[in-house]
C-alpha cells in the first residue's frame, strides 16, 4: 500500500484501532506501540486496495488483536516479583476513565475485546467472531460472562446490559 | 443505558496529536519510530533481574509456566490422556482442579513428531474446543488462553479453564471431558480476510424478487416460517447468485422480497459449517449490508433469523428502514459475511478423567474486613478457601455503602496474598455474589501480576491475607 493512502487511513481509523488496543492492553503506552505497529504492518502486508471502507477497518482491527496478542506474547515468561518490584513497574500515569469504561477495564482482557466490539463497534456476533478469529459460540460465552461481572460492577439490570 | 455510557467514555480516550504524527513518522520512514525507553521495555529488565534470583530455588511445570507464571508441581493433577486427530496427537497432559472450577494444559504434536507448519488450533471460526462436567455444559463459564509453542516448535500448548458461579455442585469425584472438533490453521486468513466478505450485485435477482404478503413482523415469526421456506424455495428455483471462490455450488444468495411494509429481505443458504471441500469449512453465511451503487448508502442487517431444516436451512437477513425496493435491485449490492476455517483435522475427540478431590486449603475465619472496591465495604468473614486458581473467602454479612466511581481506581484496596517467604502475590479483582435472601455469599479473587494477567497461588506458601495494611493470618 502506498503511503498516502496509509496515511489517509491512520487519519480515519487511527483512534478506532487505538480504543481496540487500548481495550485489549489495558494501557495508553501498550495502545500506542501496538497502534504504530498496525500501520507499519498496513504499509506492508495490506492488500493494494480494501473493497470497501467496513473492509478497511476490519482489516485493521483484525490486525491490532494479532499485534496486541505478540505484544502478551513476548511477555508470557513472566516469574513472581516481591510487591515492592511489581509496584514500581507500576504504569507511571493512569488515564482518567469514565466509569462505565472503568468497570471494563476491570474485567480479564479476553473479556474486554469482545464487550469493546459489539458494543463500541457496533458488530454483530458474527462479526466480532470473524474479528477475533473465535467461534460465535466462543463470543457469545465471553459477552455473558461480562455482562454478569460487569451487571455486579455497574449494578445495571439485565436489560440495559443486553 | 450501558452501550451509550461506554461509547462517551471511549470516545473521551484518542490516540492524540503526537501519537499520530509518530505514526505518521514511522510510515514515512516505513520503520518504528523510537518512542524512549518504554514500560515494556522496564518490566523485562526488571523480570530478568527477579528470574536470576529465583530461578534456581523453584521447580518448574512444563507448560503451565508460560501461561500463569510459577506453577509448583503440588497444584497440579497428571492426566496424561491422549487422542489421535488426523496426522496430530491431543493430549490433556495436567490439570488443576478445586472445588469451584479446573484449568487444562493440552498438547498438540503431529504423529510423526515433526515441525508443526502453521498455527495449528482447537479454536478457529467453526471449531471449538470445551468442557463438560458429567455431560453438562456450560459448567458456570470457561476461558482460554492464546496458544504458546515450544521452542522447537514441535508441541503446542493450549490452556482452558472453567468456573462455577454458584449453585453448580463441586467437581470432586466428576468425570470431566475435554473435547474439540479438530484442528483449524489459525494463521492463513489474514491476507485473504476478503473471502470472508464477498460483496455481490443483486442485479441478477432483480427479476425473481417480489413483494410478499406479509409485514416484517410476521416474515420473522416461527409460525410462518414454512410459507417462507416455500416462498425461497419459489424464488431460488429461478435464480441465485453463487458466492464463495471456496465452494460456488453451496453458497448462494438465495432470494431476495419485499415484506408488505417495506422492508428488504435477503436470504443466503445456511451452511451451517457442513460444508467440507478440501481443506476448508465454512459457516455462518450471512447477509449483512445493504448498498445502493448511485449513492454509496449503506443500510446494516437489523435481524437474522435461521429456518428450515437441516441440509435445508437458510439465513434471512432483514433491512428494515432500508428504503428502496425491487425497482432499485439492479442498482443493490449484497456484502455477505461468512467465516471459514483451514483444516488440518476434522477428527473430533474427547479426552476424559475423573477429577480427584483438588489441592485446595480451607479454614473457618472469624474476621470482620473492611476494603474500598468502587466504594467502602464491610463483611463478616467466615471463611477462606485458597486454591491454585483462586481465594474465596465466604460471609454471612456484608455491606456497601454506595458506588465510587469518581475516585476509582485510585482508592480501591490492595489485596494480595503474603507467602511465608515474605513474597506476594497480588489479587484481583474482587468478585462479590451476594444472596440476597440470606446476605450471605462469597468474595472470590484470582492472582494476577503487575498487568492483571492471570497468576497462580501456592496454596503451601500462603502465610497470611492482606486487605490493604490489615493482616489476616491464613493457618
């Protein structure tokens, strides 16, 4: 893809991969780099032209779960820290989140992802399988177990949840 | 309403002038830009400074370490159960139970004990893998971690998990089955995400759709759904739109009609993920937008609906409050998604044990707790169970005084879990299930390191619990 077209797109959706990073990493930092990485790999692995705007974006956001995933990746091999080391490692700033926002960064990220899809995004089931590369079965499960943790964080009823 | 709130808050959050002018910079210069020394970058050389300490000192599972961190030998239960799937062998090597739920470690090798090519899969769009506890599923809710190779690349490690919300019996004494459906190649589809978008001009259709005498209400109702199967039926036999480079006999654009008010209706045989051709399963064919070719409008699916019997099913996708009609097909084109899947089995299998009593601790407590979790807490505690997975310390009182949500996360109680050697483990996050009948319920909470991600307790090293600067001797 040529670099006029990229930088067009990182004017269109570089929030919209941004928020899906952000969901996914839980952190501004992790956002930012998984962000920068999406576009590089647009730059060179995307096809010459997208079908269509949807084709574009989900591209992008199929692509920002595959880097964020490197970046858990890279470190999985993680070993116990004394408190003290594991404070100081500590995210240095904390974004000022809206609750509703907070309570979804409160829930394990696998659970994140799927809330930030079909509720943000405005996907379907199927579409945010297709994004994930999880089954319908997998997305549906996911989105029930956070709206019961969310329902006890934000004390919604079931209706408002669903 | 919930979706409303969560949009405002996100939208509050953007990558921001600098953020994207580095960005900018980087494809300019078709390379990452540096962007300083980052947390990333910290955590490792703090992790490599902690692992050379440490290291020697403690006995490592193979597997489990690379998903949860430290994982000694005690928590965990030999299985060593294994299946053949085509050229690949499944194996549900270890398990981890307690009372209120189990993880699995599962290993996949290929027969021949080569190189695995790809990235072989239980989970793909069509396949699943899960458990079952004495035939029932769900068991509460499950999870599964993102897949991690061995160096060699010659094994894959897949991790799982499940938990009971309550009420479900303990695991004790139940057979439990793991089972999948094959295995899917999760790594091929990323440049070729279009096939699994295909967008096609309804012009052929234009002659064959109509108007049907049924308001959009009753077109989705189940008692009506065989006039519709026999309105589809009328209408395919006359023409369809082939779909799919994979298999253009089996996907089909089906019908296009028109509901009495108004609104557009396309249907697309269901595959259902029958469809086997080669290497390749595909499912869940849907329509799902709308778009006039004059205009660039776009109008999304606003439901789905499944009819039909098997080997005879269809998808219908309704538009309602798209506005154009039959006359406007010539000038429509249909996006339909579908998701699909490159085979490397399709040999499904079942790897079943019987879960023994779990390595858990427990102990009657008599503690009155107080903690700020979205507001200030109090509990009468009269229990604690530890177990590798998790701590749930039971009540038979516990009250909030509201919700904080302006002073959120900055106020909530640090809980962590004080091993004999003085090391300790973070907790998180409290999850509260309260009977309100009775008042009593249960605060459970998993390990978790600096970034929240998911670590295991040593039940044998636990000293005592901290609730913030209160002490609670565990013994």
């Amino acid at each position: 893809m040529d670099k006029h077209e990229a930088t067009r797109l990182v004017e269109e959706y570089g929030d919209t991969v941004f928020r899906l990073a952000y969901a996914k990493t839980g952190n501004r930092h992790d956002a930012e780099d998984v962000t920068q990485e999406v576009f590089l790999r647009l730059l060179r692995k995307a096809p010459e032209h997208f079908d269509s705007g949807d084709h574009a974006k989900h591209w992008l956001l199929r692509v920002t779960l595959q880097r964020a995933n490197d970046l858990f990746r890279a470190r999985a091999r993680r070993q116990e820290l004394p408190l003290e080391a594991a404070e100081e490692l500590r995210a240095p700033e904390r974004e000022e989140l809206g609750e509703t926002l907070a309570a979804v960064m409160a829930l394990p990220k696998e659970l994140r992802v799927p809330i930030h899809l079909y509720y943000y995004e405005g996907l379907s089931i199927a579409q945010t399988a297709q994004i994930m590369g999880k089954s319908e079965g997998a997305v549906k499960t996911r989105l029930s177990r956070a709206r019961g943790k969310l329902r006890e964080l934000l004390m919604k009823g079931e209706e408002e949840l669903v | 309403m919930f979706k409303d709130d969560y949009r405002r808050d996100m939208n509050a959050l953007a990558l921001g002038e600098q953020g994207k002018e580095e960005i900018l910079q980087a494809i300019e210069k078709k390379g990452p830009v540096k962007r300083g020394i980052g947390r990333a970058v910290l955590i490792a050389a703090a992790l490599c400074a902690a692992l050379t300490v440490t290291a020697l000192a403690v006995e490592f599972t193979v597997g489990w370490e690379s998903f949860w961190g430290r994982t000694p030998k005690s928590v965990v239960s030999d299985v060593r159960v294994s299946a053949v799937t085509g050229d690949y062998t499944l194996t549900l090597q270890e398990a981890i139970v307690d009372d209120d739920g189990a993880a699995f470690l599962l290993a996949l090798t290929r027969n021949d004990g080569g190189v695995l090519k790809g990235e072989p899969n239980l989970w793909g769009n069509n396949y699943y893998a899960s458990a079952e506890v004495e035939g029932n599923f769900p068991y509460g809710s499950s999870g599964r971690f993102d897949p991690i190779f061995s160096e060699d690349r010659k094994t894959v490690y897949y991790c799982m998990d499940m938990e009971r919300y309550g009420g479900e019996e303990s695991l004790t004494g139940k057979t439990i089955t793991v089972q999948c459906d094959g295995v899917v190649d999760t790594d091929w589809s990323e440049d070729e995400l279009v096939m699994t978008r295909e967008t096609v001009s309804l012009a052929p259709l234009a002659q064959t759709a109509r108007q049907v005498d049924m308001s959009y209400a009753d077109i989705c109702k189940g008692q009506n759904a065989q006039a519709i199967m026999e309105i589809v039926g009328e209408i395919s036999a006359q023409a369809t739109i082939p779909l799919t480079r994979i298999d253009p006999k089996r996907g089909q654009v089906s019908a296009v009609f028109f509901s009495s008010d108004g609104c557009p209706v396309v249907v697309v045989n269901d595959w259902n993920s029958t469809v086997l051709q080669g290497q390749y399963l595909i499912g869940y064919g849907i329509a799902t937008t709308l778009t006039d070719t004059r205009t660039g409008e776009q109008w999304e699916y606003k439901s789905a609906t499944k009819r039909g019997e098997p080997g005879n099913e269809i998808q219908m996708s309704v538009f309602n409050g798209c506005p154009l009609t039959y006359e406007d097909l010539p000038y429509m084109e249909v996006t339909v998604s579908y998701s699909m899947d490159k085979i490397l089995s399709d040999q499904p299998v079942e790897l079943s044990f019987v879960a023994g009593d779990g390595y858990q601790t427990t102990m009657a407590l008599d503690e009155d707790i107080a903690f700020n979790y979205i507001g200030d807490c109090t509990a009468h505690v009269t229990g604690a169970s530890i177990s590798a997975l998790r701590l749930e310390l039971t009540f038979d009182h516990l009250e909030r005084s509201g919700w904080d949500w302006e002073n959120h996360p900055q106020k909530n109680t640090q809980w962590a879990l004080v091993n004999k050697d003085g090391t300790r483990v973070l907790l998180f996050p409290p999850m509260i299930r309260q009977d309100e009948e009775t008042g009593t319920g249960y605060i459970r909470l998993e390990g978790v390191d600096e970034n929240n991600d998911r670590r295991l307790i040593d039940p044998d090293r636990v000293d005592a619990l901290l609730i913030g600067d209160i002490r609670i001797p565990l013994k």
